[in-house]
C-alpha cells in the first residue's frame, strides 16, 4: 500500500495549514489535522496504519503538555514520529533523542519549517530508493531494517561482501551501500574498494558502520572510498542524518545526470544521450553480428508552421510529435529529439523490414493525429530515413540514415526511404 497520509497534531490552527498546504501541493500528500490528543488518537485509531507515511507531533497540547501523545504514539502505532517544539532545552532534546524520532524541530522558525516539509517529502520518495545493507550478524541486518523502515526504506539485505557483489552484479543499483567494517572473507573496506572500482562516489554512497573503537577503521573505510562513517553505539538521529544525507547527494546527482541526457522541451533522450547508448549498441553489434538499425526522421515544413503560427505552436508540434513517437515506435534502445525538428531511433536487434514497417504506421498515424490548438487543426508529417548498415562507426550509420532522409525530403516528403 502506499504510504501517502501524514498527520500533523498541533493547537495552532495556523501552523496546521500551512504544513497541510505545503505537503499536499509541493509532495503531494494527504494531510489529516488535528489540534489535540484526543482528536489525533481517534484519526490513528480510524486510519490504517500502513497507509500513513509519519506523525507530526506538537509536544505541548492542551490536553497532552508534557509529551504524552509522542508517548502513546511511539507505544501504541510504530510510525515514523517527527516533533514539533516552540524551544530547545537539553532535557528535552534528549527525551526526544531516546524516543528515537526521526527529527526535532523549532515551529517557530520558517527554515526549519521548510526543512521538515523536505523531509517528508523525502520519506515519500524513499519507497523507491535502493539501499543495500552488508553485515554478517543477522541481528545487525535487523537493526538496520527497522532504522531504515522508519525513514520509509526497504532496504536489500547481504550477509556477506560477497553476496552484496553478486547482487550488483545481477543488476541492482542502489542510491546507499551500509556495510559493516568486521566481516569474515572480505571485509568492509575491501568491499568499499570493490565498489569504487565500479561506481564513483556520487553515483553510489558508501556509509562504512563498525564497532571498533579504533581511529583508524575510520580512515581506512574512507581511504578506500567510503562517502561517509558511523560507529557503533550510534544515535537513532545521527543514523537517519547520515542515511539522508547520502541519499540525497546521489540522488541529485541523478538528476542532474538525467537532466543533462534530456531535451527540456519533449521530455526525450537528447543528443548527448543518442551517442552514449548508439556508440555501444554499435560495437556490440559489431562483435556479435547482431543488427542495428537506426531512423533519423524531420518534420516536414516545420518552419512554416513557426513562421505562420508562432513558435507557442511550434513547441506544441514538437511535443506533438514526441509522443506519437513514444507510444507507436517499441523496443528502439534510444528514442532523441537531436535538435530542432529533427528526432532519430536506434533499435538493436531488430531487423531493417520490422523497423521500417513500425516507421510507416508511426508515420501514417501522425498523418492522420492533426495537432489541435483552440481553433486550428494544424495536419503534421513527417520525412524518414532508415539504414542497416553496419558501417565503420555509429557516426556514420546516423548520416547514413541523414541522407536517406534527404532523399525523402526530395521525393515529396511524407514517407520512408532506406539507405
């Protein structure tokens, strides 16, 4: 099921909107309110548990001012609690710290407040987050579960080094590898070796975790590309800090790698992309024997359609087009807007007569999707050319197709031709 309710307990009916405001429009969460313990235990009790990604909780309420709901709640539901305080005190900070919550945070302070509206956020993302835990102890693997089920995490479990590299291996790509320093065979710091090896740092993080209380476990674990250590006994809050702050570094850089391989307008692969995936696909193929097949396609009087309704019109065609594409053309490796008007496709192992036949359905169903803007029904088509030819370099076989899609163009648009 998924986790998408959040309760947020306060007496200020003004803090209650604005965080029900902000997690429903910018995480787009259900938010249940209530300003008392009373009203917040009669919405747990009514709400199923799996369904509620966290509690926020005031720790002073008319009917609870010492904290008893925190209590009742960390007793009774297991949920990942975040607290609400108008100030800090020792005392206080370590209450909260052995309830073991995910956060403490000042609701008097904007910046904090945003803060706690990017933590849950961040919880509600991290259903899908990949975490690999590597430890022999099973009691350890237990440990790190439940922690990392608190921050809405199902984490992928190893008990060996080994086992954790054969699970890379069969495919898994996780944002976060924990592993234990003390483990028999190879040990933490050989398997953070092994994964620098594979993956930069800011494409996997690696927390290094050990009770050796030693100084130089640490240095070791980092030297050999660990992003980041923790050791044993740690805080609840320290770990969940740690965990988010690795995740959240890799994830960024994700996105920012996704960004740089898409064309902003259409939402395809863009032509930095079409290299990354064509060049491989093409020495592959050039080893084994297998086809390639790659399209280059224009659309036709595309200047006028700028030049007579506006470049507004314009970007409306191109996405137009774009998702005719994604939905008629299957099992391409690469689907690119490479500038303009222009897009290309690359299929690997496919045949040339099935490529082309998926191009002149593709084709004929744009022809007969006009693109609809208030009044205007703007009729749009497309020019293509195709090749199969293995030739000296992926580069090659992309102006092969160019030309092939030139003769299109001199043969009166609209239609397919093989290099």
């Amino acid at each position: 099921m998924d986790r998408n309710t959040v309760l947020v307990v306060d007496d200020s009916r003004a803090i209650r909107a604005v965080l029900a405001h902000a997690l429903q429009g910018e995480a787009g969460l259900r938010v249940l309110q209530a300003g008392n313990m009373a009203g917040a235990i009669t919405l747990l009790e009514s709400t199923d548990p799996e369904s509620v990604l966290a509690v926020i909780v005031d720790l002073n309420l008319p009917d609870a001012p010492a904290g008893e709901l925190l209590d009742w709640v960390i007793t009774h539901c297991e949920l990942p609690v975040i607290v609400l305080t108008g100030s800090f005190s020792g005392e206080l900070t370590e209450r909260v710290r052995r309830a073991g919550v995910l956060d403490l945070v000042m609701k008097r302070n904007p910046l904090e407040m945003e803060k706690l509206v990017a933590l849950v956020s961040r919880l509600y993302q991290n259903a899908s987050r990949k975490v690999l835990v590597v430890d022999d102890a099973p009691s350890s693997l237990r440990f790190m579960s439940v922690l990392l089920g608190h921050l809405n995490i199902c984490p992928v479990l190893a008990g060996s080094a080994a086992d954790a590299l054969q699970k890379i291996e069969a495919g898994l790509l996780p944002e976060l590898v924990i592993t234990d320093y003390n483990m028999p065979g190879m040990g933490g710091d050989e398997l953070v070796a092994e994964l620098r090896a594979r993956f930069g740092r800011n494409e996997v993080a690696v927390l290094g975790v050990s009770s050796v209380d030693a100084p130089e476990t640490a240095v070791k674990l980092l030297k050999a590309g660990a992003n980041d250590f923790l050791n044993r006994p740690f805080l609840e809050e320290e770990f969940y800090c740690r965990v988010n702050n690795a995740i959240e570094t890799v994830t960024s850089y994700r996105r920012l790698r996704e960004a740089s391989l898409r064309d902003f307008l259409t939402g395809l692969n863009n032509r930095m992309c079409l290299y990354q995936v064509g060049e491989p696909a093409w020495s592959e193929a050039e080893k084994t024997g297998d086809s390639l097949v790659v399209a280059m396609m224009d659309i036709d009087h595309f200047k006028a359609v700028n030049d007579t309704h506006g470049h507004h019109v314009g970007d409306l065609a191109l996405k137009h087009v774009s998702r005719i594409l994604e939905r008629q053309l299957e099992g391409e490796i690469a689907l690119c807007r490479v500038g303009g008007e222009e897009f290309c496709a690359v299929w690997r192992g496919s045949g040339l007569s099935q490529c082309v036949e998926q191009l002149e359905r593709m084709r004929s169903h744009l022809e007969a999707a006009p693109l609809c803007v208030d009044d205007l029904e703007l009729g749009l088509t497309l020019s293509i050319g195709v090749t199969a030819t293995l030739s000296e370099s992926f580069q090659r076989m992309v102006g092969l197709a160019d030309e092939a899609l030139y003769k299109a163009k001199n043969a009166g648009r609209n239609r397919v031709v093989s290099a």
